[in-house]
C-alpha cells in the first residue's frame, strides 16, 4: 500500500512537471490545467482585496496574463500557488493605487426625495460575491496562521471593513489573518521585510477592530438554529411582498443598519430604517424577492410588478444578528446577472 500511494505522488509530482515543462513552451492548455484550481480562490482574494466583484474580476484577469507572461521567472522556490497571489495581490494594490473606484451615485428621481439619511456611506464601489462562485474556495483550508473563519472573512461587513485600510495593510491583514500566509511568505509576496509585515499587520488589526460592527466581532449575537433563522428570512420576504411595514420593523433589531451602493445614502436604528421602507412603499407595491445567496448570507433578486412587466430593481442581502435582521444591504440591479437571476421575470407581457 505504501509503495502504491509513493508511486501514484510521484506520478503526480511527473505530471505537475510535464505541464509546467508544456506551459513554459507555450501551451495554453498546460497553463489552464496548472492554473484552474486556484483561479476561484483567487478571484475570492481579489474581491477582499478590492470590493467589488466587477473590479475582482478584471484584477484577476491582469493577474493570469501577468502569470502567463512571467512564467519563465517562476523559479519554483515557492509553491506556484504562493506565486499566484504574489501576482494577484500586486495587481490589486496597483489597482487600489491608481484609485479607479465606482464614484458614489446622487439620488435622481426628479420631485421624489427619500427620508433624511442619518449618515453617508464612503465605500460606494461595494458588491456583492456571489455563493454559488465562492464556495470551492472556502473549502480550500487556510494557512496555520489565520485568525478568521472563511465565511466571516467574506461577510458584507468584514469586506466592507477592510475597504478603509490603507492599501498595504489592507494586504498584509488578508495575507496573514484570513488565508494564513507566514510571516516571510507576505514579505516575499510584497517586496518587503518580515519586521515591516509585522509592523502593518499589528496596525491593520487595530484599525479592522474600530471598524468592524458588533455583530462581526466576538460580541455578536450568538447564532441561532437554521430553521429559526429560515424562519426569519420568511417572514422578511413575507413581510416585503406584502409591504406590511410593522411586520418588517418587527424583525429588525433596534440598532438596525440600512445602507445602498453605490448610494451613500445610509440609515441607522428601527425608526429611521422604518421610514425609509415606508417611503419606498409609498413610491411602489407589488413588490416579488427571488432567493439567493450573497457572502455567505440570505440574498434576494428584487422585482417590482409594473403595468408592462416584472423588471429586476435590485438585490437585497440581510445580515441576521441572533433573532433579528441586523442589516439590509440594497445594490442595484445591474449586480443580478453574476447571480444568475434574470433581468426581468416573466409575466405581465
């Protein structure tokens, strides 16, 4: 048995080889088959990285043909995976660099103004990560180093935190913290020393710590069983559908947070959020959530009956905090093709 399993990692050992051999000449082929499993993973730290899934994917995309071009300097003291998000990382800090954000949209419905916010929001390029794209690379296990769970390192909050990091502590935090890199790894990855590594990464710790809310922290609500969480998404939709504004301020916990990129338009606490929903159902009924799932939290397609049509108007992801809605999210609806929820349903043709 134990001279099987020797022969069959020296086959694949071989095999690595033949295509790195295969992929230096030129075959394409040799460097998708060398690349493709750690493609998802990759987008994943890109999205960290960058907060939206749109620029994630273009980073990714300068990544791969930076690989391709590079692979003759890839000397093979460090794992090609380690290689990759050397790559990938840079391309993002240089895409964070150069500061092409999504600029934060006004309000422009003309003679219809929507309920004095109670603040604005300044990461108005976030998006939200599909599930169905992120869950291989949350099974992949992360370095001995990490300090964050997969899933929490990908929630709505923790990557909205992150966003107001300086870009290489931004870097460090998510090389170290959530996939587990040492120390040299980083250093290596980033052109610089261990001390520095450790000097970024104690100051991006404090400043994630301001910045994070409770509910992400180890003082959040304790979680709650999955049918009893199944139930409070329900009733959200419910409630929604129904545009019974009680129903929907009944879920919500008192300190409530509502926000809506690119809009920065945010609204903190029961009575606040309160208005703005009665607001909307004032504007408009009829209103249909399609599920999904967005972070690794409950999501929806928003579609509103109209004389014409069911048009899609947005994407909705709720954060559940113990026994409550803790936060609701809105994004527009040009996000609902990377979930793969129509542009309009059918109906009312």
């Amino acid at each position: 048995m134990e001279l099987h399993m020797g022969n069959e990692m020296a086959g694949v050992a071989l095999a690595g080889t033949d295509l790195m051999s295969r992929a230096r000449a030129g075959d394409g082929r040799a460097f998708r088959a060398l690349t493709e499993p750690h493609r998802r993973e990759l987008q994943v730290h890109c999205y960290r990285m960058l907060g939206s899934f749109h620029d994630a994917e273009d980073a990714l995309q300068d990544a791969m043909l930076a690989a391709w071009r590079g692979l003759a300097g890839f000397d093979g003291r460090a794992s090609l995976r380690t290689w990759l998000y050397r790559i990938a990382t840079n391309r993002c800090l240089d895409a964070l660099r150069a500061g092409r954000r999504r600029p934060a949209k006004q309000w422009d419905i003309p003679g219809i103004e929507p309920p004095a916010p109670t603040g604005l929001g300044e990461i108005s390029w976030l998006e939200p990560y599909p599930d169905a794209l992120s869950d291989g690379a949350i099974a992949a296990s992360p370095g001995p180093e990490a300090r964050y769970e997969r899933a929490e390192s990908l929630s709505l909050a923790f990557v909205t935190a992150l966003q107001a990091l300086p870009p290489r502590q931004l870097a460090v935090l998510v090389l170290r913290d959530v996939l587990g890199f040492h120390a040299d790894e980083v250093a290596g990855m980033l052109g610089t020393t261990v001390e520095s590594v450790k000097s970024a990464l104690k100051r991006a710790r404090a400043g994630l710590q301001r910045l994070l809310p409770p509910t992400t922290g180890p003082e959040r609500p304790p979680d709650i069983d999955p049918a009893a969480r199944a139930s409070i998404v329900a009733r959200f939709v419910s409630a929604y559908e129904a545009a019974d504004i009680d129903a929907l301020v009944a879920l919500f916990t008192d300190d409530v947070f509502l926000s809506m990129p690119p809009m920065p338009l945010e609204y903190r606490g029961r009575d606040s959020v309160a208005a703005f929903f009665a607001f909307v159902f004032g504007q408009a009924r009829g209103f249909q959530l399609v599920p999904t799932r967005a972070n690794g939290q409950p999501a929806f397609g928003v579609y509103l009956r109209t004389p014409t049509g069911i048009p899609g108007v947005g994407l909705f992801v709720l954060t559940v905090a113990g026994d409550r809605i803790g936060a609701v999210t809105r994004f527009e609806e040009t996000v609902l093709p990377a979930f793969g929820l129509p542009p309009s349903l059918p109906g009312l043709s």
